[in-house]
C-alpha cells in the first residue's frame, strides 16, 4: 500500500482549486494529479513539490 507524503495545492487552467499528491509505494514514487485535468502551480507550489518528491526518494 502506498504511503502518502503530502499534497500540493494547485488550480486547472480554469481556476479551480485541485491538488496533487506524492505516495510512496515500496521502490517507486507515485505523482497523483487532478484526473483528467492540467495541473497549474506558482513557482512556490512547485519548489514544494520538488521538495516533497526529494522526501519521498530519501526514504526509499
């Protein structure tokens, strides 16, 4: 079972609030994005989800 760790906030191309959330499952990281959709982030969210990404590969 994949272990979550954490969630960024982000926006489609029209504005809606969505999110996207990094798992991790035994040797491989899962990007769960809106379905369907394109996620849209600030160069803020971004820097958090290149953080979070670096955790979830330290803990591999």
């Amino acid at each position: 079972m994949a272990e979550p760790q954490g969630w960024i906030h982000c926006h489609d191309p029209f504005g809606r609030d969505r999110s996207m959330t990094v798992l991790v499952e035994n040797d491989r990281v899962l990007l769960v994005t809106p379905p369907g959709e394109t996620a849209v982030m600030s160069a803020t969210q971004t820097r958090r989800l290149g953080s979070l990404l670096d955790q979830a590969t330290a803990k591999m």
